[in-house]
C-alpha cells in the first residue's frame, strides 16, 4: 500500500512538469526604438515563452513561426503621450518547406533546383499569418506581462496549425 501511495505522490509532483505537446521550434524579434523598452520586452517574452513547454528557442533549427512584437510610444499623442502601442504578426513558411520536401524529389526536381525557385519565398520568412494589436496607458511591468502574456497565449493557441 505504501508504494502506491509514493508512486500516486510520485505522479502528482511530476505531472505538472511533463509536457505532452509537441515542441516548435519559433524564433521571436522585438522591434522598438527605445532601448530599454526593447529590452524590458524581451525579457518579458523570453519569461512568458519558457512557461510553455511547446516552444524551442533553439536557433539551430527552422522555426515553424516567427512572431514580431513592435512597440511604439505614443508621443505624438494629444491625449497620453505616456501610452504604448503594440503589434504583434505570426510569420510561417511551413507550406514552402513541405512543398520543397513534398515534391522537390517525387516530380524529377533536383532539391537544389526547387530550392532556387522558392528560395525568395524561404529567405522572407514566410507569410502573415495572425495580426494582433494592443494598447496601455503606461508601460509598466504589470500592463507589460499582461500583454505579453495574451500575445504568447494566443501564439501558443494557434502554432499547430502553422505547421500544417
């Protein structure tokens, strides 16, 4: 009784740790002019990413999605010139890879000649895929994550079926 307790206990500490989704390699570029911003938001991104055991920041592999985040302070603004704008866009190319990988051998094309032929399209990073736009009063680190945080969930949400 006493070892099923332990491998019962044994389970419950571990099932929160264990990841039963598929891991995406995605890479992730934060567009801001101010600096310290621009930092402030990846630090915030690279956090929210690494709760979520689906994303591989390994830069060794193609990524299934890319995400740019840009920020933008309102200066110009005649109400708040303290408010931050955000943008976020999903970037996948998974459909151009498949079709090189699909039928660059089974048509009689040479890998390397497909390659040239979609090469423009592989080197732009792929197509648009999602669009999302915020706003905050101030950039503070709580209206931050809050954001951040929204972003990445729908990112994770909707990755899947980038890649098919």
């Amino acid at each position: 009784m006493k070892i099923i307790g332990c491998i019962i206990l044994l389970f419950v500490l571990l099932l929160p740790r264990i990841s039963f989704a598929e891991s995406y390699p995605v890479e992730f570029l934060v567009i801001c002019e101010d600096k310290e911003a621009k930092e402030l938001i990846e630090k915030q991104v690279t956090a929210t990413l690494s709760k979520y055991n689906q994303f591989d920041l390994n830069k060794d592999e193609f990524p299934v999605a890319v995400f740019y985040i840009m920020a933008n302070q309102d200066i110009d603004s005649a109400v708040n010139t303290n408010g931050w704008t955000f943008a976020i866009a999903h970037i996948t190319n998974q459909k151009v890879i498949s079709l090189v990988n699909e039928f660059g051998v089974h048509e009689g094309l040479e890998f390397e000649n497909m390659y040239r032929l979609l090469a423009g399209l592989i080197e732009e990073r792929g197509f648009l895929k999602h669009l999302n736009i915020a706003h905050t009063d101030s950039l503070t680190k709580t209206s931050l994550k809050e954001i951040i945080d929204q972003f990445i969930l729908d990112f994770a949400e909707r990755i899947a079926t980038y890649k098919s």
